[in-house]
C-alpha cells in the first residue's frame, strides 16, 4: 500500500506478510511510517492506494471483521483517570460486547495476565506508566482478538517493565496469537520475534525469519585490520578487491585502523589474511566484529526519512 499525507509519501508501495502465530518485529526508525502501517490495519486510517487485509478481511470494506479480530495498542493512548482499574476493563469488554456475567471473571483474568490485580481497586490515574501500559495491553485483550498491532509497547518503560513486557509477548504467543509489535530497538525484541521487517522511509528494506536475517549479517562480515603504517595504500588494496565493500577508517588510539565488509566463509578469510601479510603489509590487528541485527539495521537504514 501507498499513503499519503498531503505531499509527503509516508508509504511506498509497501508490501508486507505477517504469518499466522508469528511475532513479527516491525523495526524503523522515526517516521519510518511504522505507526501509519499499524494505523491502516487496524482500520483507523485508509490507505491512499493499495489494500491489506486481516485474517482474510479487507481492512477497506470489512473493516467491522477487521476491527473484531485485532487488539490495537497506539503508541500514545489516554487512559480515564477515574475509573478504577477494573472499571476501565470492564468498560472496555462492555464496548466489545462480552455479557456482563462473564465479565468479571474476564477482568480478573486479565489483570492476573498483566500483573495487575493487587491493583484492581486503584484508580487508573495512581497507576505508573508501567502499569498504565500493561492495563492498556489487557484491554486490548478484552475480545480475545486472534491478532495484537502493538505500537511500540515497551517505550518509556525501565528495563524490568520491558522485560516485563516480553514476558507477557511470549506468553501471548504461546496462547497462539499473531503479534505485529514496533520497536526503534531492534536487540531488545530480537529475543522475542520469529520475523522481523525492516522499513525505511516508507519501504520494506529487509525481512524474513530471524534466522534468515541472521545468515544474511553472517553472509557479509565485518572487518577490522591494524596496521602500523601505508594505511593509504592498504586502503585501495582492499578496495580493488571484489570480495570487499565498504572500506573505512577507524582512529584507535591515534592509529589507523581500517574496517570493512568481507563477503566469504572462514577459509576465504583465512586466504584473504595470508594474501595481506604477504603483500607486505605491516598487520598488528586482525579482528572480526561481531554483527548483530543492529548492524544490519544500520547499515539498512541509513537515516533517509521521507
Ligand atoms: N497525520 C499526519 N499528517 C501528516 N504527516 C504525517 C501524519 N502522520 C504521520 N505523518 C508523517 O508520515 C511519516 C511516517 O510517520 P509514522 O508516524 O508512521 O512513523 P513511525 O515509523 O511510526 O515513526 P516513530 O518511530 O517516530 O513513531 C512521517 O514523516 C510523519 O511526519
Ligand atoms: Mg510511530
């Protein structure tokens, strides 16, 4: 789908699947078009061109079907300070529809889901933002929607509460939800995806299983060499050959060091260090970097926002 905001493109063509019982981490940076892409789907914003559909329903025309089957979480959302806590969800279920007997029980167990019902009579408005975030995950869950468009759920959030946060994904998905959750962080929902799609200005730049994007940094590897001395000219040695990309140099300690992208296995590395000592240069350092898909994601992205 394409959309368009005035004169800013903030999708571009973009084209994207997201499996049944995946966890499928939507990664960008800002204005990368991640909220407007969760927007469409969950019915909220139409799409200039293109379409999308949920569980089979078109998200232009069926979008009662669509808005049944998902739990949207926004990236900002109000919560009614005077409301107790289980007013709040109970509210919630009533906007859904769930008979008022089954309820409570429903309330309880989704403030026992999200760690929350020692808080049950508390006022929205005493909770942390915390807390806040994890009521606002419950009533999302107040349908038992079969699909969660999380947008970014764990930001502005310490480290125990995104751990938290993780938990309760993994947990969901353990249930047999799909779970489409954005994140600028890439490392800290690695651990809990099965996919991940990286988009960039309104496009899709990378996607696939984790142990596709895995191959894919492992396919090219970074890099770093020391020498102690003829920087330049191992500069353009490395640059004329076709198995390396990207040649950079690196201040360490007031040494040059040089740092690129090495496609080939280990007994191309191998060769391709033996083939620099023997054209003579002076090598003190001779080191792999340790790519994670936070160096792909950089190289992917690399800050062009639309
Ligand atoms: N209502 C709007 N009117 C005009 N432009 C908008 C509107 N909403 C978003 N945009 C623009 O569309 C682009 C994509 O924004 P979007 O919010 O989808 O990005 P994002 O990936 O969610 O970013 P972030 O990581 O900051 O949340 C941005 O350039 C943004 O300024
Ligand atoms: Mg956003």
């Amino acid at each position: 789908m394409t959309k368009r905001y005035g004169k800013l493109t903030a999708l571009r063509n973009l084209d994207l699947t997201v499996e049944e019982g995946a966890v499928f981490g939507f990664v960008g940076p800002n204005g990368a078009g991640k909220t407007t892409t969760m927007r469409i789907l969950a019915t909220l914003l139409r799409p200039t061109a293109g379409e999308a559909w949920v569980v089979g329903h078109s998200v232009l025309n069926q979008r009662r079907e669509v808005r049944r089957a998902i739990g949207y979480m926004p990236d900002f959302f109000g919560v009614y300070g005077d409301m107790k806590v289980w007013e709040y969800l109970d509210f919630f279920a009533a906007c859904y529809e769930i008979p008022p007997e089954t309820r409570q029980l429903l309330t309880d167990d989704l403030l026992e889901l999200v760690d929350l019902a020692h808080r049950r009579e508390d006022y929205v408005d005493a909770l942390s933002r915390g807390m806040k975030q994890r009521l606002c995950l419950a009533r999302t869950l107040a349908h038992d929607p079969r699909v969660l468009i999380l947008d970014e759920p764990a930001s502005g959030l310490d480290p125990r509460a995104r751990i938290e946060i993780r938990e309760l994904l993994r947990e969901l998905q353990g249930m047999g939800k799909t779970i489409l959750v954005s994140s600028h962080i890439l490392s800290e929902i690695q651990e809990i995806c099965t996919h991940v799609g990286i988009i960039e200005a309104g496009q899709l730049v990378a996607t696939g299983t984790l142990a596709e994007m895995r191959k894919r940094i492992q396919a090219q590897r970074i890099v770093r060499i020391g020498l102690t001395g003829r920087i330049e000219e191992a500069q353009d040695w490395l640059s004329s050959r076709p198995d390396v990309m990207e040649v950079q140099p690196v201040t360490r300690n007031g040494e040059g060091d040089l740092q690129f992208l090495f496609s080939g296995d280990d007994d191309g590395l191998a060769r391709f260090l033996s083939e620099l000592v023997a054209a003579g240069f002076p090598v003190v350092m001779f080191r792999e970097e340790s790519g994670d898909l936070e160096d792909l994601f950089m190289r992917l992205t690399k800050g062009v926002v639309s």
